[in-house]
C-alpha cells in the first residue's frame, strides 16, 4: 500500500522532514522536561513515570528548580500559571523549558489537566516557540483510569461532557467548551487537527497515517481521540515509529506511554513492600489538615475514633490568620502538646487540624476585619500549620518517621517552610495520593503523603500512615 513508503523506510526526504534527530535508537539516558500549571498537576504526571520505573522529582517552580543540584532522569517543574494572563504564563513556562532545557531535557511535554482549565493553547505555543522548527505538539488529555476521555474531539469526564461538570463553573478558569480542537483553536496561534477514535483504533498504519495527514497539512496542534489506555499506548508507538519531535500535551499516561516507549526507563517498576504489623512501627506521623471539606472531616473523625495513637492536637484557625504575636503563641501552644505526645509514646500520630473543633471562620470576613489582602486569611492558616511542622521536627526530628499533608495548599506551605525545592515521585498510595521524599534543605530525604481534600474513603488516613511505615523501614 502507498501509505506505507510514508510510515517506515521512507526516502531521506520524507525522514528529514519528520525525524527527531536521535544520538541513538534507544532512549537510556536522556532526560525528559515536563511543564505543568500547578504543583498537584506536576505530582500527577510525576508518581506515574515514577511507578512505572522513572526517578522523577517536581519543583515547586522555576525558582526552586534553579536551586536544585541533583539530578533525575524526568524534572517536572510547575508554572503555577493555570490562571494567569497570557502574557505572564507565557513567560513563566518560557523560564521553565529554558531551565529544564539547560539542564539536559531532550523530551518535552507540556502537563494539562484532564478539565483543560487555564490557557493551554497559549502555553503550548510558548514550548512550541522554543523548541525545534519541526516541533509538533500532540494533545491527548484523555486519563481512562479516572474515567476522563476524548471521543469525536469531545472531552467526557465520567460519562458527562466537559462542559456540563462544575469546571464549567470554575471561579477562576472556568472551561464552557467541551470539543477540545475548538477550545484550543480559540487560545493557540497554531492550525488546530484532530484524528478520531476510528483512526485510533485501527492502530499501526492507519494511525500513523491519519497523523500524517495532519502534519502535511500544516498543523503543528493534533488532538487524538482515546477512550481506553491500550488507544494511549497506541498513540505513543505511533509517534515514536514516525520518529517525530513531539511536544506531548496531556495530563500524564500519554507521556508516560511515550516515556516507555522510547526506553526511558532505567529501573524496575515500584514494588510496594510488605505491611508491617502495626506494634512493630516505630516513629511518629504527623498528620496535618489543611482542608476542611466533609470528606476530610470524616476521614479525620475515622482515624480518631479507631487508632489509639492518635494525640488529637486542635488548632485555633483565627489565631493563626491574625498572624504575629497571636499566632506564634498559638504555634508554641501546639507544638508543646506534641512534644509532650513523643516523649509519651514513640509511634504517635499527631493531628493539627483547625476543621473539626473550634469556630468556623469566614476568611473573607476575616480579611475585611484584619485588613488584609484577598487569600492571605487562607495563606496566614497553611504558614502557621508549616511553621508548627518545622517546629516539631526541629525538636523531635529523628522521632518523626513522616508526614501526611492534606489540601494542595497547605502541603506547599509545609515543605516551603521545611525548606525543600521540590520533590521526588515514589509512588501513589490511590489516585490523588501520592508517596513523596522531601528534596533540597534540612529535611532531604522526609518521607510525606500528600493528598487532595475530596478523595479516598473514610479509612484512607490509616492506609496512608501504613504506606509511610512501610517506606521508611524498607529503606
């Protein structure tokens, strides 16, 4: 068949025109750059390249990464550009593939979230602008293990079209476009192309091929249909056999497929290793909450009505958002209650958490009364909870065996207190739950859990604790 002399041993031309220019067939060695708009985003893309067997590590943005001295086969660096202006996420991801492009990044790609929330085009174009003239950017936002895919173009978040979920109401990014190549022709100054499941499907050649069609005609956006994670797979040997310079733009099993593909991983997959009694662990958790939705409210109430270690440590929210005297006084208060927890017994787990007890604070009327400035109520709250933490290991530290974060926020105040840059990928104990070690100050090395405020079941907090024992004493 004709198609085929386009898909293979094509002429010197044709591979000119399409190749990535390799050092070598196989991959080992080269590193791979990956841009996301928020830190959860980049832990995301981050814990599946590490559990499929690639050292990964997340920076918590270019400021970080620029401090970092170790090194890792795939760098993950965040923009926390998702609700920017144009022109200022454009610069803050230019930064970025710079950074990662100086430290040896030879594959790219640009980390969405599967809702497509912030200015996606407009951040591609700018990884587009700085990477090779033949760049092509292939966008595959589908994730079928959280049951997100793309079908005719169409982005169906558990059997519901995008637009259609609370993201459409988002405050901050809201998205009212479910077709996805029509919500990026609107943000990229790039010819948008699509190739539909029934190309997807037919796999090998004809995948290829309708991938061609695409780039001959001039575009450099390709979105491609997936509902199943065997049509990711799919798409990445696609790419991969065209040998073309691709800019992968999904939210990370595309990325992860095209990782494996070109032989980027050098180690064995992550084993999970052995429980352990719970009488043979030994070192404190703290658990620190920083959400306070119902969901984290009741795994809270679960593992404190069921786990005799716990020391329950209540913190007054309002005096932490007052800030100065106030608040350190408050912090001394909790972190001499925990103290006296470890020196009572060496397996607790210390709970700081300002969502079950105390007044229920309205931070905007909090802001109003204190004169501050939009957020910093919220932002006054996660500082305190990091100062407490650093607090506590400062004094405790050899007596602290890890850290369980929940909410996003609180957990990058947390480790910006600590001092850490960033962190490495270990593994996910659920989805939206992912294993880390601390990277860069003090506490290099830490083992944390951070997980988003409205998943996991009840118990999840007792099987996060388990995971971190299990991971310290294995090591």
């Amino acid at each position: 068949m004709e198609k085929h002399s386009l898909m293979g041993k094509g002429s010197k031309e044709e591979s000119d025109i399409f190749a990535i220019h390799t050092a070598s067939p196989f991959g080992r060695g080269e590193k791979l750059g990956i841009v996301a708009d928020d830190l959860t985003g980049a832990t995301t893309v981050g814990v599946l390249l590490a559990h499929s067997g690639m050292k990964t590590a997340a920076f918590f943005d270019t400021d970080c990464f620029a401090r970092n001295t170790v090194d890792y086969p795939a760098m993950v660096v965040s923009s926390e550009s998702r609700a920017l202006p144009k022109a200022q996420a454009q610069q803050r991801v230019a930064t970025a593939v710079r950074q990662l492009q100086q430290r040896g990044a030879r594959y790219f790609t640009k980390r969405i979230d599967t809702t497509l929330r912030g200015g996606i085009g407009y951040e591609i174009d700018a990884m587009l602008e700085l990477l090779a003239h033949d760049a092509v950017a292939v966008v595959v936002p589908a994730m079928p293990q959280s049951r997100r895919i793309v079908v005719g173009g169409y982005s169906i978040i558990d059997s519901v079209a995008l637009s259609c979920t609370d993201v459409a109401r988002d405050v901050r990014t809201p998205v009212t476009e479910s077709w996805v190549p029509g919500l990026l022709a609107e943000q990229t100054r790039h010819q948008v192309g699509h190739v539909a499941l029934t190309q997807v499907m037919k796999r090998g050649a004809w995948l290829r091929q309708a991938l061609l069609d695409c780039y001959q005609a001039g575009l450099r956006v390709i979105v491609v249909d997936a509902i199943t994670l065997d049509d990711v797979d799919a798409i990445a040997h696609a790419v991969v056999a065209l040998n073309w310079n691709v800019l992968a733009v999904d939210p990370g099993p595309f990325t992860e497929r095209l990782a494996a593909c070109r032989h980027l991983m050098d180690e064995t997959p992550y084993h999970q290793p052995q429980p352990l009694p719970r009488d043979t662990q030994r070192g404190s958790v703290m658990v620190v909450a920083g959400s306070a939705t119902p969901v984290t409210q009741k795994q809270l109430q679960h593992l404190i009505a069921h786990d005799s270690r716990v020391c329950h440590i209540p913190v007054d929210a309002g005096l932490l958002v007052e800030g100065q005297d106030a608040a350190q006084s408050e912090i001394d208060r909790v972190v001499e209650q925990a103290r006296h927890c470890v020196a009572q017994r060496q397996d607790a787990l210390l709970v700081f958490e300002s969502a079950l007890t105390g007044r229920l604070l309205d931070l905007c009327e909090q802001e109003q009364r204190l004169h501050l400035a939009p957020g910093q109520a919220a932002g006054n709250i996660n500082q305190g909870m990091g100062r407490i933490v650093k607090q506590m290991l400062d004094c405790a530290g050899s007596g602290i065996q890890g850290l369980y974060m929940t909410g996003g926020d609180t957990m990058v105040s947390i480790l910006k207190a600590l001092g850490a840059s960033g962190i490495e990928m270990i593994d996910y104990v659920i989805p939206q739950t992912d294993m880390v070690r601390i990277v860069g100050g003090e506490y290099a090395g830490l083992i944390c859990v951070g997980k988003g405020g409205l998943t996991g079941p009840e118990e999840i907090i007792s099987t996060i604790i388990g995971r971190i024992s299990q991971q310290v004493n294995h090591h």
